[in-house]
C-alpha cells in the first residue's frame, strides 16, 4: 500500500496553521484593501484594478495549496502520481459543463450549421450571426432603434459612461445638453397641463 500522508505532529500541524492565517490575511486584504484603492481612481484603471482582485485571490489559494502540499504528503513520486490523480479527477468534475460546451464548440465549427451572416433562431432568441466562437455563438438581435410615436419620431441612443458609478449623472447630463440644443433651435417642448387643484 502505498503511503501519501506524513505523519502529523505538532511542528507540521503550527506550519500548516502559519501558513492558512497568511493565506487568509493576505486574501481578506486583497478583498478589502484593493477595492478601496480602485474606488479612488476612475475610468479604466478602476475597472483594472478591480479585475485583478480575483485573479490575485486566486494566486494565493493557488501558492497556499502548494505551500500546504509538502508538510502533508510525502516526497514520492507514488504519492505524487496519487495526489495528482485525484486532483485531475476534482478538476475533470468540476469543469465538465465547460468542457462539454468547448466540444459542443468545437463541433459547431467543423460542421459548421450556421455561419457568419446567417439568421438563425434558437429558442426565443432571433438575429444575425455576428461571430462563432469556440464556446460562444454571438448574434445580433433587431432592435430597432428609430419608432414613430403618436407624439413624434422616438429616437434611441446608446452611449455609455466608462465609470458605470457616473451612469445616472451621465443620463442627466445627456438629457440637459439635448435639451439644450433643440432650445437653439427652437424646439418647442411639450407642457404638462396641471390638474384641478395644483398651483401654476
């Protein structure tokens, strides 16, 4: 039988409670210290920073993983193949869905059913195929953007603020400079008359 574990004493059991304190502090701090950093910057390099949180937290569960490995198991290349054998089993459970949609992927573009351009419809979903990706399928759906009211031409915009925090002063601003600009030229804008009751 071959032997995966060391045995635990008092030394590896401190090492092993060193290490996961470390690892949590550390981790704790990434979740904290980073997005409160990033809540002082704007635009891209918020979103930056902020992207980097799970990528850093993963590192150190990662380097806690490896570092918690050798105070556990023993040196052999027994035990080596054992652990990593398990781990690939984990990993294989864990990653099936994504596996199964990159050969679902892999199979829509060698028998490729749709291509770019192609209108399809899948369940409720109907559009142009923008792109066909190994995992993804993008499509463009209608949506017109120009509607005729009985009140006017309704006109869609979509632009976006590169902080989202600035989403809603974005709207206003949009709205006040629009305004503005048909007062120049002499728009006239719709009143709301006033019901019995309420004050001019």
């Amino acid at each position: 039988m071959v032997k995966i574990f060391r045995p635990i004493d008092g030394a590896s059991l401190l090492e092993l409670f060193s290490i996961l304190v470390v690892a949590s502090l550390l981790s704790i701090a990434l979740q904290k210290v980073l997005p409160w950093v990033a809540n002082r910057l704007h635009g891209k390099h918020r979103l930056y920073l902020l992207a980097v949180v799970p990528l850093l937290r993963f590192l150190v569960l990662l380097a806690t993983f490896g570092l918690s490995v050798p105070p556990l198991i023993e040196p052999s290349v027994q035990s080596m193949v054992a652990l990593l054998g398990t781990l690939g089993l984990a990993l294989g459970f864990a990653l099936k869905d994504f596996v199964s949609r990159l050969v679902a992927g892999l199979v829509a573009v060698w028998e490729m059913p749709y291509r770019i351009a192609d209108w399809i419809e899948m369940g409720d979903i109907y559009g142009e195929v923008t792109r066909v990706g190994m995992r993804v399928v993008r499509i463009v759906t209608p949506d017109d953007t120009v509607q005729e009211k009985p009140w006017g031409t309704q006109y869609r915009l979509r632009a976006y603020p590169i902080d989202p925090r600035q989403q809603f002063r974005f709207k206003t601003d949009l709205t006040v400079r629009g305004k503005a600009a048909l007062a120049l030229i002499g728009v006239a804008f719709a009143a709301t008359p006033t019901t019995a009751g309420e004050s001019a």
